[in-house]
C-alpha cells in the first residue's frame, strides 16, 4: 500500500452537476421558459439575488450556471473585495451576523460586487433588512419525484460507466421518491448503491437502506416545525381524520412528542370546546398516558385522543347540519306556511283594531264619529 497514489475523491454530485439551465432538474416556476429568473439570466444584467429553499434544491448550481453564462468569475465566502465586479455567491448566509451582512453593503450599494446569497431558513428572519431591500429574493421548492427521476437516471448512466451491474426495477423511482425533493441525497445514494453493489447487483432493499428516512424534513426551531403544527390543528378542524394522523405521526417521528400534545390540548379547548366540554378531559387522559409510557408506545394514546378531537369536530358537523336540514324542512312545510300565514293574519288584525281604536279615540275628543267626519269631508 506505500507509494501507492489515489485520485482526489469528486463527489457523483459535483460529477453531475448541470451545466445549462435546461439540465437543472425542478424550479419551473422559476427557470422554465417563461420563468422569471431565467429571463434575468438570459438577459445578462444580474441584480443582487437571494436564493431560499430545502438543501439539494439546485440553489449553488444556478449560481455557478448564472456565473458562466455572464462570463464572470464566481468568488465564494470572504474574497469577495479582490476585484472590481465580482460576482459574490455566499452559501448559508443566515450564519452571518448582523455585522458581517453590514459589511456587504458598502459593496452592494457602489456595484463592485454582485450578491447572489443562499439559505435554507426564512430570510426574512434571518437576513438583515439592508440587504434584502437591495435584493430580490427567489424561493427555490423541493423538486417532484418526475423531476427527480431524470437526475435519478442520468446518475445511473454515469456511475456504472459501462459496467455490467444489474439494477432492480423499481430501485430509481423508489430512490426518486424517497428523498424528500433532495437531488444531493439522491445521487448519493445512487452512488452509494454502485459502489456497494453484491453479486445481485442493487436491489430494492439496499435503495431502501440507502436512502433510509431521508424524506423527513422537520426543524425544531424552523418554518417547517410550525407548519406541520399547523397542518395538524387544521385537520382536525376540517374533520379530516386520515390528516390528522398523518402529521402527528411526522411529529413523532421526529421525536417531538411535547409539541404534539401542547397543540392537541390547546386544540380541545380551542376548536372543540364548549361543544362537547369532555373532550379537554379525554384529550389530557391520553396525554398523560403518552407521557407515562414514552415513545414509541406514546403514539397509540395520543392517536386515539387524536382521533378523538376529530370525531367530535365531525359529529359537530353533523349535528349543525341536521339541525339546518330541520330547520329548512319546517320551513318548507305546509303546516309551517300555514302558522305563518296565521301569525301574519293575526298580526294585521291586531294592528288593523289597533289603529280603528285610536282614529275613535282622537274622533270621540272632538264630538264627531268615523262615520260623520268621513260624511263631513266629503260634503
């Protein structure tokens, strides 16, 4: 093994890396023909950009793209203040602080550099207001497992290189749809899976190995931790209970029992409530159980007080409807004309000697009666 020389390792997903927009897999709505951020490209005036989605969306590779098609070189991280016109690409810039975003724009503001930054949080928390008044910002989405299955393919071709190894069906869509919308993941699995090849060649099982749980995205302290929150209150609310249990089950599984039950007990006060009071006593009673029993057994109590909260919202439902189909069929009913037409006729009755009564009230003041006056006015 002395003396012997090895190769740099490159990456299967730098190898692959697309070299025109039309090699990039995903982001339609933002580089397809009429994208907008393609027509910026293509015109060759680059404002100031921020990239923003999920890892393994595309957002380095469109910029390096964007840098070869402008002609200009792409500098990274701090040697942005070398030249005059540099195109600046900063990866992860919500790890700066607030003082070293301000150091941009001294920059940005004379045009001696070009920001083209990327971030998998909310920038507008994470970035600084100076910076993002002077940048457009372009969302980048997880791309769908169409999408993904043209990179899942082309990584093949180019990892085998020719060799004979038997591939499995089924083995690139389940990797497809298996990485939550990853392009990085998926071509290091396909790469993974090539390189581990047994003398069966790459089955469905080792995919299932290689990409492992690698379609969870959840962050405790991020945009995705509130969303599946919400999602979970909405469900219930809609009377959905399929939903409802889908994203409690994505709670748990990325450990986050506490949230789970915090949101199912303010849920039984808040959307269930007055409308049947036990539920808030039903709902506690599987979450202590949860809690007294620890994952993974806490999943089956808070599921059945999961469920529960939806039953309660749909028999809500139910009940308003009934109580609306009833109150149309009255409506509609000949015995509720009829009373209604008597309750009409009773009321001009009364509104009819109401008025009789006092016309004689203020004729008998003035020693006429109806009758006479009515004479009267006509002589």
């Amino acid at each position: 093994m002395i003396g012997r020389e090895f190769a740099m390792y490159q990456p299967l997903a730098d190898k692959i890396r697309p070299k025109t927009l039309d090699d990039v897999v995903g982001q339609q709505h933002l580089l397809g023909k009429n994208g907008l951020l393609r027509r910026v490209i293509e015109s060759g005036s680059i404002p100031n950009l921020i990239f923003y989605g999920p890892s393994g969306v595309g957002k380095t590779t469109v910029a390096s793209i964007i840098a070869k098609q402008t002609d200009r070189k792409l500098y990274e991280l701090d040697t942005f203040l070398t030249p005059n016109g540099a195109l600046v690409y900063l990866d992860e810039i919500q790890y700066f602080n607030k003082k070293q975003q301000q150091s941009l724009l001294e920059f940005i503001e004379t045009g001696k550099i070009t920001l083209i930054a990327s971030t998998t949080e909310n920038p507008y928390f994470y970035i600084y207001n100076a910076i993002l008044s002077r940048c457009t910002v372009f969302e980048f989405k997880p791309v769908e497992a169409s999408d993904m299955q043209r990179a899942v393919d082309r990584a093949f071709v180019l990892a085998l290189d020719g060799r004979d190894i038997p591939v499995e069906a089924g083995v690139a869509s389940h990797i497809a749809q298996a990485v939550g919308g990853d392009v990085r993941k998926a071509l290091g699995a396909v790469e993974l899976l090539v390189s581990g090849a047994g003398e069966n060649g790459i089955t469905l099982a080792d995919a299932q190995q290689a990409a492992q749980r690698s379609n969870m995205r959840y962050d405790r302290d991020g945009d995705s931790h509130y969303d599946i929150l919400s999602a979970l209150q909405k469900s219930i609310r809609g009377s959905d209970p399929d939903a409802a249990v889908h994203y409690l089950a994505r709670l748990l599984e990325a450990g986050d029992m506490i949230s789970a039950a915090r949101r199912m007990l303010v849920i039984a006060s808040e959307d269930i409530g007055l409308a049947y009071p036990q539920c808030a006593a039903i709902v506690k009673a599987c979450v202590d159980s949860a809690f007294q029993l620890g994952l993974p057994e806490a999943r089956i109590p808070l599921a059945q007080g999961d469920r529960a909260q939806v039953q309660q919202c749909l028999h809500g439902d139910r009940r308003g409807a009934r109580r609306h189909s009833r109150r149309q069929k009255r409506r509609h009913s000949g015995a509720y004309q009829g009373r209604a037409l008597r309750r009409r006729g009773e009321a001009r009755t009364r509104t009819d000697l109401s008025i009789s009564a006092q016309l004689s009230e203020s004729l008998g003041r003035t020693g006429l009666s109806p009758g006479g006056a009515f004479r009267r006015e006509i002589l």
